[in-house]
C-alpha cells in the first residue's frame, strides 16, 4: 500500500493558504499550486527518495540518511531561517510572493532525488528529473529551468569548478516569470543554507555508527563515512531569527576523543582525523556557507554570527565546554582587489596606452 506522504509543514500550509487565497499571484491562476505541489512530492519521494539508500550504496558508502524526511527537515529549517515560529513584526516568509514560496519548496523536493542514481553528480539531476516528470511536474520549460537551476545551486561545482554555484548556475538575481518576480538566488541561498543546517540525529545511519565501528575506527573495514553519521549524530542547532545568529551544539563522549576516523580528502585518499578536527572542518564550512548565504539575502534576513558549543562529557557528565562565536569582526580583508578584477585599473599601464611611454615613479 502507497504510503501518503505529509504536507504539514508551516510553510507548506501557507502554500496551501495561498493557492487558493491569492489565485491571481500565480501565472496560472487556474491551476491550484498547493495541489500540484503535493502531487509532485508524492511522486518525487515514491520515485527517487525511496530509491536513495540503493543510490547512495552504489559507491560502497554508507551515507547520511536522503530519505523525504531530510527534506522535511530542510522545509522546516528554511522555515525558521525566514522567521516561522518568530515572535517579530514583518517575518521575512512575509516578503515572498506566493509563487516564489512554491518555486522554493519545489527546489527543496528535488534538491537531493538525484541521489538515488549515485552520489556523484546528483546536484544536477533536477534537470533531468522533471523532463521525466512530463507534463505531471506541472512547470513550463521556463519555470523548469528556473527551479532546477536554483536546486542544482545546493552544492557541488560550477562547469569552470567553482563552488560558486549560485551565481554560477543562476545567471540573473531576478527572473520574471509570466511578469512575476522571482529571487531566484535569494531562493537558492535559503534553499543551500536550509540544507546545510538539516544535519541532526535522525539523519545518521544505523548500520554506520554502530558501536564496533565507533569504538575500533582502526579497522581497514570501516567506512569514510561512519565520521559523517556520528556528526549527526552529536549535532544540535537552533536558528534565533530575532538575534540574528545560530547556534551549533556538539556533546562528545569524552573516550572518542582518543580515536581517529578514516576520511577521504579532496583528491579522494584515505586519511585519518581526530573526531574533533572533522568536526572543526564542518564547522568552518558552516561559516563559509553563512557569509555566502548573507551576500544574497542581505537585503532579506541575513544572519551574523554562528555560536559554537563543544561539550565533553563522561559517564557521570561535562567535564569540559569549549564555546566560540564565529562572526565577521575587524577591519575587511580584500580579497579580490579591483586591480584583480581590472588589471588594467594601473597608472602605467593606462599612460603607456594612451601616451605610448611609461614614466617612472618617484625615485625612493
């Protein structure tokens, strides 16, 4: 028996609100929104999310959870970062158009499917997947374009290898959709940040941290990715909209901080780590994704700071806290200098091209 799958989301209910509420904001103001998006998740998760464990297996890793309630989570988590839940006058969620709110959850559904033909590459899968959708995506070849595009932007590469993947992917910061405006990499930044936040304990998997792995990381027999699912596992966040921050708890057993896990570097060699630099890496990249998230929502809900908690503990509990906020302090450092982007942005250079000889500068 097909098992219904939920849509009782905060934003998912406002979708629902709004489809029938505000009609005339969609650009088929005869086709119910609400009913087409629910009908595509139905699809989506029965199609590829019951798929991804088999997907994911594919490369003889055993990776985090991409089941349709990760992408519950990252509905919730988008939901929080744009004030659902929020005691504050004019939440951010208020600021999107109805039609953007579909085009985000919509992103969110397919951001991760394309897991279930492997790992590799399944950030561009959304393309793919709603040609094979047809008709039942509900989307013209614009909208299809646009919403793919903004779930391909959740990670990976650019074509040139950036992962500059937002403005890489998503050539113009607002589209019109049937004279509508779309934020299309305002909405791709939600949907990549709501992403990176979804990491908690309910997204590990079983059979990767179960406790001979967890106790004997020395074995040849143990998975790279038991050092994902245990960081899963000791994760807890909380998004303050009111205060602008984030909050990133970890409690380590105090005996796992003795022990290293294998790792798979960037050019895909086995190293091993201490637990506690894996998690100080994702936390870096966690940082790295707030301010990168800020360039485009600045305008929208940014966030300032990341509040970092390490708990150690034993048996009979803490025994040591380690607490850091991460956040932009001090004078800027330039990082791409107009003479970088310009490089004839020079005095010589432009006297020589314009007077043919190049004088030289005062004598020191």
């Amino acid at each position: 028996m097909l098992e219904m799958i939920t849509v009782d989301s905060p934003l998912e209910k406002r979708l629902e609100t709004q489809a029938t509420s505000r009609a005339s904001d969609f650009p088929n103001a005869s086709l119910n929104y609400f009913n087409r998006y629910r009908e595509v998740k139905q699809i989506i998760d029965q199609n590829y999310y019951n798929s991804t464990g088999a997907g994911l297996a594919l490369s003889g890793e055993r990776y985090t959870l991409h089941t349709i309630d990760h992408v519950n989570h990252v509905i919730r988590q988008a939901g929080y970062l744009i004030g659902v839940g929020a005691e504050a006058r004019d939440p951010a969620y208020e600021k999107l158009e109805p039609f953007e709110l579909f085009v985000m959850l919509y992103a969110i559904l397919l951001h991760d499917a394309g897991n279930a033909r492997g790992r590799e590459g399944h950030e561009r899968a959304p393309r793919a997947i709603l040609k094979e959708l047809g008709a039942a995506s509900g989307l013209d070849d614009v909208e299809q374009h646009l919403v793919a595009s903004i779930a391909q932007a959740h990670g990976g590469r650019t074509s040139t290898g950036s992962r500059d993947t937002i403005t890489g992917v998503i050539k113009e910061p607002v589209s019109r959709i049937a004279n509508r405006p779309v934020h299309g990499r305002r909405l791709a930044a939600l949907v990549r940040f709501a992403d990176e936040l979804s990491e908690d304990s309910r997204r590990a998997d079983p059979e990767a941290v179960r406790g001979d792995f967890l106790l004997h990381p020395e074995k040849a027999s143990v998975p790279e990715s038991v050092v994902h699912n245990m960081y899963c596992k000791l994760i807890n966040t909380w998004i303050d909209y009111q205060g602008r921050s984030l909050s990133i708890a970890f409690r380590v057993h105090k005996q796992y901080l003795n022990m290293r896990y294998p790792i798979l570097d960037d050019q895909k060699e086995r190293k091993e780590l201490f637990l506690v630099d894996y998690i100080a890496q994702r936390i870096n990249k966690l940082e790295r994704e707030r301010r990168y998230y800020n360039r485009f929502t600045a305008d929208f809900i940014a966030y300032d700071r990341c509040r970092i908690t390490l708990s150690i503990v034993d048996d009979d509990g803490e025994v040591e806290s380690l607490p850091a906020d991460l956040e932009d302090v001090g004078y800027p450092t330039l990082y791409n200098p107009i003479e970088k982007v310009e490089p004839r942005f020079d005095g010589a250079i432009l006297q020589k091209q314009f007077f043919g000889t190049v004088e030289e500068g005062p004598q020191q």
